[in-house]
C-alpha cells in the first residue's frame, strides 16, 4: 500500500499566529529542526524551520518545499519544544520565538531561492616549524637576521602559535620565513574559549552549614523538585552553586547559569573560570552576531564536551545537550522579563520549563527570593533550603533611619541631606573608607506628598499610589485609569503643604561636591557608564580606592564587592515604595536589602542610612530588622485583599497609535469587547505616564485573571477578540501588544 503523501510544518520568522504547511516533495531528507526555504504568496521566499512532519493533507491547496538543508539541524527537539511554550503561554507568534532565538546570522534572509550563508568562521593563521626541516642547521644559518631567528626560536620553543601571538614587529619575519618553506601557516578557527593555563583550584570546602543545605538540594533534585535557595548575601550560594556544577560536568551533563545582567557577570566569571577554564561558554547581548552563531553552532554538536553557560535570559534559548542543571542567580530579578518586546517572556519561568522538558534539575537562587517564588515553596512546588549565617563571621549593620520631615523642620536638613548622613559620610570619608549613596531614578513619574506628614496618595481601588500628571495637573492612577483633581488638603491631617516629590542622581552628585569639597565623588548609572570602559573605570575607581562616594542607580546595588565600603545610603525611601506598581513594596524591600549589604562585606562593622518621611513604614522596618518573613507575610496579605500575583493572573496590553481619535475608539472597542466576556476583571484604559512616543499615542488596560479560572481558555477568547480588532478596517494600523505576567 502506498503511503500517504508527506507533509511538513514550518515556522517562518513572521509574526503569523500559526505554522505553514507544505509538501515534501520526494527524495528530500527533511528532519524535526532543519531548514527549508518555501515559497508565500507570490514570488515570495522565506527561510524556516521544520516544526512537525506528518502525513495529515490540509484542506487547502499546499505549495512544496523549494530547498531543503540536509547537513544538520538547527533547532533541537527540545528547544522546539520550549519554543512552542513560550508562544502559547506569552501569547507570541511561533515566528517570533524563532526570531528571537536564533542568532541573526544563522538566520537566512528574506527572500531567496537559495539557502546562502550570511555566516562564516572566523579564522587565524597559525605557525610551526616545518617538521622536513633540520631544525639545528637553520637556527644557525638565521643567526644573521635577528628578527628571523627570534620567531624561529620562539616558534621551537612553543611548537605551534597562533597569529595573534606575535609582535607587529614580527610579522614580515614570519612572512619571510614562510616563503623560505622554514614554517608552515595553517588556517583554524580562532579559539574563543577562556583560556586558563591550568585549572587548579579543587573544589571549595563546604562549612557544615553549606554542607547541610548541599545535601538538602541533591535530596530534592532526586525528588524532581525546583529548589528555592534563599541565602543571605555573603553566605556562600556561589561556593555551593560551584559544587553542584562540577558534578554535573563530570558526568558529560551541560549546566546553564542565568543571570540577571551582564553588568555583573565579570566578577562571577572570574571566580567560575578557576574551576572550569575552558568549559564555560558567555553569552549575553554585547556578544557580536559573529561569536553568537559560533557559540550556537558549537553547542549543537552532539559529540562534544559539556558545557557551561553563563549567559542572561536569551541563553535559554541555546542548543543544550542533556541538560543537567540549571542555576538561576538573583531569581526575584526584574530584569528575567522581556517586557518591550516579543516574546515577551519570563527567562526564569522558561528555565523552569526547560528543566521539565529535559527532566533535569533547577535551583533558584536570591537572598531576597521573589513574592511568587517563595509562595511555590510554602506551598510545596519547590523545595525550600535556606542559609542565613555570612561565611566571613556575623558581621552587624547598624542602622539609621532618618527622618527627612523631622529633619527638614527643625532646620537639620542641607538641601536633600539630613545632618545625620552628613556626619557618617563625614566620619567614613576621614576614616578613608568608602560610601556608596543610592538613589533610584526612576523618578520621571514623581508622587505627591504631604510636606508634614509624609503622606502620599493611593488609588482607593488598585493600592498603588497615584501618579502625579504636571501637564494636566491632575493624579492618574497607573492602573484603572482614575482621574482626581490634586486635593488641597492632606486627607490624613489636613495640611495644605502638599507638593510633587522626586529628584535624581545627577543632582545629588552635584550637591556632595559642594557639601565635601575634599572627597573624590563618582556617579555610576546610564548616563555615565554607556560602555564597557567607562563602566570598568568606575569600578576599577573604587576597588583601588581612589573614589571616596559613589553615587548610583540600581547599578551599585548588583553584586559588587568593595572591601572598604562601610556606609551605604538610600537616599529616598519613599521614592521607591510610592512607585505606582503593586511590586513596589517588595520590590523596595528588595533594593533596600541589596544597597544597606553593600556595608562592611567582610569582618568590618557597617553602616547603613535610610532617609524617609515614613520612618514607621513596614517596609522599613522589616529592613531594619532583616526580616524577610515579615515583608513575605505582609505583602501576601495585601496581594491576597486586593488581588494581585500570586493570587491571580495579569495580561497587560498596551494599545498604540499615531492617530488619537483612532486610538479612542480602538480602546472604547477594545473595552467593551473584553468587558462583555471578562467585565470588572479588565482594567482601564489608562493613559500612561508618558503617554506619547515616537509620534504614537498610547494607552494600556490590565486584565485580572482569578488563579481558579483556565488560563488557556481566556487567552484562545483574547487571542479570537484581538485578531477581530485588527481585522476591522477602521483598526489596521492599531497595534495591540500583550505582555503575559508583565513586570
Ligand atoms: P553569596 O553568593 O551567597 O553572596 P558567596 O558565595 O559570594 O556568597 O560567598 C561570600 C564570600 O565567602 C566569598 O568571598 C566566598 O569566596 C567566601 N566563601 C563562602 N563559602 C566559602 C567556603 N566554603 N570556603 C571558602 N570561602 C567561602
Ligand atoms: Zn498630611
Ligand atoms: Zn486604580
């Protein structure tokens, strides 16, 4: 009996909702992950990848696959697999998670008939003695030319070298000695792995605390369970990471290590390199398109050595090779979310699909775990192990709060310092030690407060603070989108001293040059540190002592480990829990945490000045006492009142338009079409903060999803309702992006 015919689905890079199929015509050798180029519409060719062979005709007239590359794959089983994941649960195109997971280069452009390489190795030359040579009898004869008979000795004294390893003064040398038949060049791929000329550290010793918590997570990786580490800054995650890498590299196994950002992966390599040398693979977005695809093509060779990947969130997307372990360092981080563009998605969530897909093993990592992950582990979905003593001794930080209302009105406060931080910055600074002073920026949204009680202003229906509109000067609440005039009197006492608050980092760099004419002060975040140099400058400032303050964004809060820093500050409290996010409050406790550890890291007593206006908030007082429980329980209830993650589900959109009038009636239709199927879940439209960019207008609604309801059902009725929309002719040029679990 004949055979059906064969057919194949291919994922284009576009943003089409689903998967073409085509005919496989015979004699062709396609397989799961390899690529085709076919034909759509007319005189149109794209370039994709396999995603599903069968044999089930569609009902339409199908087109034959035009090219097919039979030398191998690109995509894995299992990346497919994550791939089709992402998509459905971020709502994304197919087309677009390939997009975003294969390196540009590999990547074949638009519209070809043919499969043509934009990719190729890069290569060196590299030199050796021509073994047909009587090496004795020429050494000689060189000893004329000194240049020559210098590379000539260096090159028997090393065998073989790589081009790069030579003066520019010998290179005509080399060239000379080469055209004599003396040595030989060959072309190689240049090396890109970290070379380390001897990988000697033996594994770090465990304490018997580490050791405890160690074998707590090999009991719950045999039990198939995530693991939530929650450790205290300093208490040796990393030294216990190393351990459980090493034994998964031994037995042949890849590990994939995700970090936040690249900001802080330097230090972090360093340390890994001692252990692992050449293994270790980097991967992050300053990496070029050339080493990218390099790295790619490396890693889905199946006979290989394993690996380590070091990388941030798109290294998830890389071809691994019976994946082991994966760690994910700093869990509760932000930044593991793709917000602005597709996929939008979540590279710690991913990685704890990815760890299902190959059956392996996952370890969140964060001495300030987030709100959702700590919730999966007092429920049991992860298991928790906890470290809460510091390697290097307890070292106690003192705090001060610092009351900036109190301060202001008894004539202690120097423009946005209090006198309190003006002395410890003093005494720190004489003492030749080191301050770091944290502000954060994100203040182009500023809050009003009551200059004499410190209060601010909530949504009475979204617990966020409202944000304050200077245009129109009003408070907009970031969430549903409610107006209110901004009130004369404070609610709470009455006062009528009530003003818009926020301020940045430029000018309190500016404002410490004048109050310590003395110190040496430096300013690290984005303005300042736009490259690599400038980046390593500042920190290398630092290490060596030359700076005395560092002034910083989040950028000083990640990771770094200075010796002599022993005063860190925040300098506006309320700044960042009145942030219009029902994280705010975590989040705060989160930074806060990560500034004041920033003091005497090792044995040294610290110090660690918070200025607010709520010296009695809970946040800051769960700070101060380090007591996370607390700010764990506390938020939980306040989630749990007012419906918010881990309790229920968000969906984001954010509606865009050049056309104002088109917009307002793309909302007014978008509104009443998900109201009629989710009515007081969707919130909005709320006109954002900076509601124009670029020349588009733009607005956003909020769905709530309650944790009972089938995610997938509301998402397939969504998907239905936002096609209808940008079917209607009035509503082509709306563009509608949904964020899943926005951040
Ligand atoms: P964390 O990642 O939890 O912040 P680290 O692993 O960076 O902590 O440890 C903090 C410091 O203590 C590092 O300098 C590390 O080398 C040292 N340390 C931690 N545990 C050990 C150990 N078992 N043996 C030697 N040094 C350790
Ligand atoms: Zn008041
Ligand atoms: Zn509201």
């Amino acid at each position: 009996m004949e055979l059906p015919e064969l057919y194949a689905d291919i994922i284009l890079p576009l943003a089409i909702r689903s998967v073409y199929t085509y005919r496989v015509p015979n004699g062709y050798n396609i397989s799961l992950g390899s690529r085709v180029t076919v034909p759509l519409g007319k005189n149109k060719y794209y370039t994709g990848i396999v995603f599903r062979i069968h044999r089930n005709a569609p009902s339409y007239d199908t087109k034959s696959i035009i090219v097919s590359d039979e030398t191998h794959i690109y995509a894995t089983k299992e990346q497919l697999t994550l791939w089709n994941w992402i998509s459905g649960y971020y709502m994304c195109p197919l087309g677009l998670v390939y997009r975003a997971a294969l390196p540009s280069s590999l990547k074949l452009s638009g519209n070809e008939q043919e499969l043509t390489e934009k990719f190729a190795y890069k290569t060196t030359l590299r030199y050796s003695i021509n073994p047909k040579i009587d090496i004795d009898e020429k050494s000689k004869e060189l000893k004329k030319y000194k240049r020559q008979s210098e590379v000539f000795d260096l090159l028997v004294a090393n065998g073989a070298l790589e081009r790069n390893k030579f003066e520019r003064t010998q290179l005509p040398a080399l060239a000379v000695l080469e055209k004599k038949g003396y040595i030989i060049a060959e072309e190689k791929k240049l090396d890109r792995t970290i070379s380390k000329d001897s990988i000697s550290k033996k594994m770090p010793l465990l304490t018997e605390m580490q050791s405890g918590s160690f074998e707590k997570i090999k009991k719950s990786f045999s039990e198939n369970k995530p693991v939530l580490l929650h450790g205290v800054t300093g208490s040796g995650k990393t030294e216990i990471y190393i351990n459980l890498i090493d034994r998964y590299l031994v037995q042949g196994r890849d590990v994939l290590y995700l970090l936040p950002e690249i900001a802080i992966t330097s230090q972090l390599i360093t340390r890994l390199a001692d252990y692992f040398g050449e293994r270790i693979i980097i991967y992050h977005s300053k990496i070029n398109n050339t080493i990218r695809a390099e790295i790619y093509l490396r890693m889905l060779e199946r006979n290989r050595e394993s690996v380590i990947v070091v990388g941030v969130r798109s290294s998830v997307f890389l071809p691994f090779n019976n994946l082991g372990l994966i760690v994910v360092d700093e869990e509760h981080d932000a930044n593991y979310k793709q917000n602005d563009t597709a996929p939008r998605y979540n590279a710690r969530d991913s990685a704890v699909i990815l760890a299902q897909i190959f059956k392996t093993n996952i370890i969140l990592g964060s001495a300030t775990p987030s709100i959702e992950s700590y919730y999966n582990a007092v429920n049991n979905k992860y298991s928790l192990v906890e470290l809460t003593e510091k390697y290097h001794g307890s070292n106690n930080i003192q705090y001060i709060i610092s009351d900036v209302l109190r301060a202001s009105k008894r004539g202690e406060k120097i423009s946005h310092f209090t006198s309190e931080l003006i002395r410890e910055i003093q005494s720190t600074i004489s003492e030749k030690n080191q301050a770091i002073l944290f502000q954060n920026r994100r203040g182009y949204s500023p809050y009003i407060e009551c200059q004499e009680c410190g209060c601010t202003f909530f949504c009475s229906d979204c617990n966020v603070s409202m944000t304050y509109h200077k245009s129109h000067k009003s408070l907009v609440c970031h969430y549903c989108g409610k107006k209110e005039s901004i009130p004369h009197r404070c609610t709470k006492c009455g006062s009528n001293n009530i003003k818009p608050m926020g301020f940045g980092t430029e000018k309190i760099e500016q404002e410490l040059k004048s109050l310590f004419p003395e110190a040496a002060i430096d300013r690290f975040d984005l303005d300042t540190a736009t490259n690599n140099k400038q980046f390593r400058k500042i920190i290398s400032d630092m290490e060596s002592g030359k700076t005395d303050i560092l002034v910083g964004t989040q950028m000083v809060t990640k990771g770094f480990d200075f010796d002599k820093v022993t005063l860190s500050a925040i300098l506006n409290a309320d700044n960042m829990l009145n942030i219009p996010d029902f994280r705010a409050q975590e989040r705060g406790f989160q930074t806060m945490m990560q500034v004041t550890g920033r003091a005497g890291r090792r044995n040294t007593e610290g110090t660690a000045v918070i200025q607010t206006s709520q010296p009695e908030h809970p946040v800051i007082v769960q700070v101060r006492n380090n007591d996370y429980q607390g700010m764990f329980r506390s938020q939980l209830m306040e989630r749990h009142r007012f419906l918010y993650p881990p309790f229920c589900r968000l969906i984001s959109f954010t509606l865009k338009n050049r056309n104002k009038t088109i917009l307002d009636h793309g909302a007014e239709v978008f509104a009443k079409e998900l109201r009629h199927v989710f009515g007081r879940r969707l919130l909005g439209p709320d006109i954002p903060a900076i509601d124009k960019i670029r020349n588009e207008y733009i607005c956003e609604f909020l769905l709530k999803i309650e944790k009972e309801k089938s995610f997938s059902e509301a998402k397939k009725i969504i998907t239905g309702l936002v096609d209808k929309i940008n079917r209607t002719d009035t509503f082509k040029t709306l563009t509608v992006s949904i964020n899943v679990d926005p951040q």
